[in-house]
DNA sequence: ATTCTCACCTGTTAGC
DNA sequence: TGCTAACAGGTGAGAA
C-alpha cells in the first residue's frame, strides 16, 4: 500500500536518522534478496550520504558512490529500531549502524519489495517514470493524455505517465474530481482533466503533511502509522453514504484492482449525444 | 506500440 | 471448529 506520500514519510524517516551513518555490520539479509543482487553484502563498510525518493523508489546514495534501489512494493518497511532487539520472521536486511543504539531494518511480509544496488538515475525503472504526481499541471497531465485510450484509472496507476499514485490516492482523487473510474481518457473534458489534476496536488499534499495513510501495514520509519486514514473518502468505504449527495459508495473491479467511487458523483461522460431522446 | 492479464508472496477473512 | 478459496495491491513479464 505504500504509495507517493507513505515512501516521502519514510525518506524523511531516513533522511533525519540514516544520513550520514555508517554500516558496520550486515547482520541479517534473506536468500531472496541475494539472489537479485549478490552484492549486496558488499554494503557493509558503505555510508548513506542522502536519501531520493522518485515516485515510489527510495535511492540511497552512499558514499561509495553507488546507489541502493529500494521499493516497499506491498508490505515492505523500513523500520528503525533498537540494536539489540530480536529479529522478526519477515526481516529480510538488517544494517547495523555505527553509532547510536539504533539498526536499519527492511521488513517484508509479502517478499515483493526490492533493496538492490543499480546504475543511479539512468536504471530503467527510474528514467521511465513519469513526472511527480505531487507537481502535476493540467498541461502536463493533458499531454501525457494524448495517445491514449484506456479507463483513466488504469492510466494514472501506470508510473509511465504518472509517477507516485497507487489505488488509495487515485480513487480518492478520481472522487474528487468527480470523474468515473471507468471513464475513457479519450472522453474527459478539459474542465475534468483541470479537477483532476487539482485534485491529484491537494490531496498528496495533505496525505503527505498527514504522514500518509495506514490501512493495515504501513509504518514509518519510527513504526507510527500515517493519519490520513480519516479523511478518505471512498477507498474501502463501499457501503457508505456519500459525503457530497448521500449516494451509497460502491465497489466494482477494475484494472484488476478494487475501485471505489459514488455512482451519483462520477458519472460517466454522456458521449452518445445524438442517442439523448431514445 | 499500447494495453491487458497474470505471477510473484503471505496473512487475513469470508464462506461452507 | 476446521478447512479451502478469495482477497489485498505494485510491478514486470508475457500475451493480446
């Protein structure tokens, strides 16, 4: 679930705890993150120097000069916890650092998150994301439109175009643009692709100011969860009223995902103008 | 070329 | 109660 505003809360974590402490010991690191990168041991002896984050990617850019790639994926954390604490079952790298009482654990429950090192900025995965979700235009989200025709939830999922959404932040925007789910990108308006990207900005920027949003497993790097929980207002809320008209939010299934939106509120363009009368 | 579907995992929950 | 199946969702590989 960790999405653009829960990986900032957690690159901030790094940035007032990491930065600038050394390795000292790899004291743990699971077979199946050896297996993507057998040098990742190497790590020990390295220092953090800053933290980025792109989209949901954290880069560490040690001092070496490499650049550790990490993605939560699903369940993935990055905890600070105390030295001498046990090891958890779903810990899979655990980084001793000099000074203070304190080690850097990735936690993964799910196993699908990734901690490798990778050739800085130019690793395709990066350089093919699109721009920040966090700084979207309406000129910008209407250019990366052009060409494209598929339901616009799946299109702002894509990280190609739009770096940062996942599925709480995009059906939460969706709703407050007031577009459907389903709708066409070929279809929206240019007051709709106006509200959308409005709404995309003010959201990130409070779930962002909130630490994020904590449904079920994500932390920061202090183990708090996020407080933007509160203010959704259709993700996981099906069966609720509509805050706007009182319409009963709905489920449905789409781009493989579990989408939630009010019916009343999102209504599909009218694209059929000649058919009005029938 | 673009878009869609499924695999990757494991813990939790719904259903029988 | 105990079991199985479905579900959760970010990404990438492969299919359409």
């Amino acid at each position: 679930m960790p999405e653009l505003p829960e990986v900032e809360t957690v690159v901030r974590g790094l940035r007032a705890g990491v930065t600038g402490r050394r390795i000292s010991r790899v004291a743990h690191v699971s077979q199946h993150l050896l297996q993507r990168d057998p040098g990742l041991r190497s790590i020990a002896g390295d220092r953090f120097q800053h933290f980025d984050r792109r989209g949901k990617f954290i880069i560490g850019r040690m001092e070496s000069g490499r650049n550790l790639l990490i993605h939560l994926r699903m369940s993935g954390r990055l905890l600070l916890r105390p030295k001498r604490e046990r090891r958890d079952k779903h810990d899979h790298l655990v980084l001793t650092l000099d000074g203070g009482d304190r080690k850097l654990v990735f936690r993964d429950v799910r196993k699908f998150g990734l901690v490798e090192f990778c050739n800085g900025d130019a690793d395709s995965r990066l350089s093919s994301l699109g721009p920040e979700a966090t700084g979207i235009t309406t000129g910008q989200l209407r250019q990366l439109l052009q060409g494209s025709r598929r339901p616009i939830k799946a299109f702002l999922l894509d990280q190609t175009k739009v770096a940062g959404l996942g599925n709480i932040y995009v059906d939460e925007s969706l709703y407050r643009a007031g577009v459907n789910p389903a709708e066409l990108t070929t279809n929206l308006s240019p007051e709709q692709v106006r509200k959308l990207a409005r709404a995309i900005r003010d959201i990130l920027k409070k779930a962002i100011k909130l630490m994020g949003t904590t449904f079920d497993s994500y932390r920061a790097t202090d183990g708090e969860p996020g407080r933007f929980a509160s203010y959704l207002k259709v993700y996981h809320k099906e069966g609720n009223r509509c805050s706007i008209c009182s319409e009963t939010i709905t489920k449905t299934r789409l781009a493989g995902r579990g989408t939630h939106f009010c019916p009343n509120c999102q209504k599909l363009v009218d694209n059929q103008k000649h058919e009005v009368g029938k």
